[in-house]
C-alpha cells in the first residue's frame, strides 16, 4: 500500500511524517496522518500572503504603500531584514515578496501587522479551514515557544542554548523544546494539518481561495522561490524534471521541517501536496528529513498519476 511505504519513507529519515497529496482539478487523495494537527511554522505564510492579495484585489490597500521596518521591529530570523541593523524603507509588495520567498521573519510580521491577524483567521474559517490556527506574529509565536520551555521570552531561550554546557545539557533543552513544540500544535497555536494545507493549495490553484487575480499574484510570487531541497528535489531526476514545483517551506532548526504546495506536469495534470515533519530526536539528521518530503511527495504523486509509486 501507498500508505505502508510512506511512513517507511519518514521512519528510515528518523520522523513523523504528515502528508496529503491532492488533484487539484480531480478526486485523487493519498494521506498518512493527514488529519493530525502539527506545528505550521513558516508554511503558515501561504495564509498570509493570500489575505494580503485578497485585500488587494477588494481595493483596500495599495501593494506600492512603502513600510519603514526598524532595527527595533526585528523578529529572530536567519535571513533578509531580520539580519539588518539600519532602518529601511520598502513597499508592501515587495515585503510580501520576502516573505514568501526566503521566508523572511521580520517581512512576515510586517505584513501581519497591515492586514490584521483576525482577517487571516477569518478567512481561513470562511474557507472551511477550522483546525488551521496561528495566535498572532511570528515574534509572539517564538515567545509563546520560550515560555512554553519555561523561560520569560524567546530571546532568553535561545541565550540558553548558546550556553548550553555538556552535551546532555543540550539535549535536555531540546527535547523540552521539542515537547512545547507539540504543545503549541495541540492548542493551535501556529497550527495546521496536512489535509487543510493541501486543501488551501488546491484552492488557491483553482482560484477559488479568493478572486482569481489574488490567487494568480500569490502563485507568482511562491513561485519565486527557489528552494529545492525539500519537495522539489523528488522531482529532480529525468524521469520528473519537466514537473513545476511551487512551494511555501517551514523549518524550525533540527525539529520542524514542512513543504507545501503544487506539482504540475507539462500534461496538464496538477497535484496540491503538504508534507509536514517532525524529527523524532531533537537535531535529528535535517538533511536526510528534507530528502525524504521530496522521496514521498514524489512517491504520493505517481501513485496519483499511475496507480503505483513506482510509475
């Protein structure tokens, strides 16, 4: 069974694993765990841009509207702005743009800001996506986690693992960093499942996540970026290199690792795809979890096409 050999896929990588793969303009379903709630971390982003190009296309705000982010309004992130020690002026377009395609914190934040968390929500709500949760911006989001690991605020949590001593010391934090990890999915904060992601996907692709010209802006920029390590790398090979992959990642270093988005072949045929991980020990091998979300992505989708996940 499909199944059987998808969770052999996560096992061997040293995970759980959450997947859903969808035709997106037929029937066609293949879950593992679909169902189960998991931490979103940045895939949640997808939701974001989605409600800012909604309330684009209703005329309620201007992409060319230039924000000022300062040094002060950083959210910890290992790239673009949340690197940057100077005020900048940007437009709101091209925030977004962060966002979606480096996966930029502090960009993210910004754009929450402007479009307001309750419109995310209720959008996702009004679409049938009741388990999809986020309590706020990615900064409270890390605050809640270093709270939830018992300490007063990210900053001071991750001050605790650079200071973390013996090897076991580390190990203790992370896997109490693992457990609020959970924590936080089960009580939907940054939460989601693999089959409202995939769902999402399948309505945006089919324009009816939104007005149509709000799901095409969102395609285009996901589709800018260019991380391939995850789901596209599945579809490297000659036998699949032809196949458009668009997706949205999330990572939380050595413990999250998800992708979610769209697979398209020159045929016509299309698929909505999230994969959504969890390594079963803290800092587990990243590199062997990353490569298995392409390994089952690939395989769901064959099996979608062909009737086996071998072709």
């Amino acid at each position: 069974m499909i199944e059987t050999e998808l969770e052999s896929v996560f096992a061997a990588a040293g995970c759980r694993g959450r997947l859903v793969a969808l035709e997106i303009d037929g029937p066609g379903r293949v879950s593992v765990r679909g169902d189960e709630l998991a931490v979103a971390a940045s895939s949640f982003k997808i939701a974001v841009g989605l409600e800012l190009f909604c309330q684009r296309a209703a005329g309620e705000l201007d992409l060319r509207e230039r924000l000022r982010l300062l040094p002060t309004q950083r959210t910890p992130g290992g790239q673009g702005f949340s690197l940057f020690e100077d005020e900048v002026e940007v437009s709101l377009r091209d925030v977004a743009r962060m966002m979606l395609t480096i996966s930029d914190n502090t960009a993210t934040d910004a754009v929450i800001r402007r479009v307001g968390p309750e419109r995310i929500s209720a959008r996702l709500a009004a679409l049938g996506l009741k388990r999809t949760e986020f309590s706020g911006t990615v900064q409270e989001f890390f605050n809640g986690l270093g709270r939830a690991v018992g300490f007063a605020d990210y900053a001071e949590l991750m001050r605790a693992f650079r200071q973390a001593g013996p090897s076991d010391e580390l190990a203790d934090l992370g896997r109490r960093f693992l457990a609020a990890c959970s924590l936080l999915s089960g009580s939907k904060s940054n939460a989601t499942t693999a089959a409202e992601m995939a769902r999402l996907i399948r309505l945006i692709w089919r324009d009816e996540a939104g007005p149509a010209e709000a799901c095409a802006a969102l395609r285009t920029v996901m589709g800018q970026q260019k991380l391939t390590r995850k789901m596209a790398n599945g579809f490297a090979d000659d036998d699949a290199a032809d196949a458009q992959v668009v997706t949205k990642s999330g990572t939380i270093g050595g413990l999250v690792s998800n992708d979610v988005g769209a697979v398209q072949f020159p045929d016509g045929r299309r698929y909505a795809v999230a994969v959504l991980t969890e390594a079963l020990v803290p800092g587990g091998a990243g590199r062997e979890i990353d490569a298995a979300i392409g390994t089952a992505a690939r395989l769901a989708v064959e099996y979608l096409r062909t009737g086996s996940p071998g072709g």
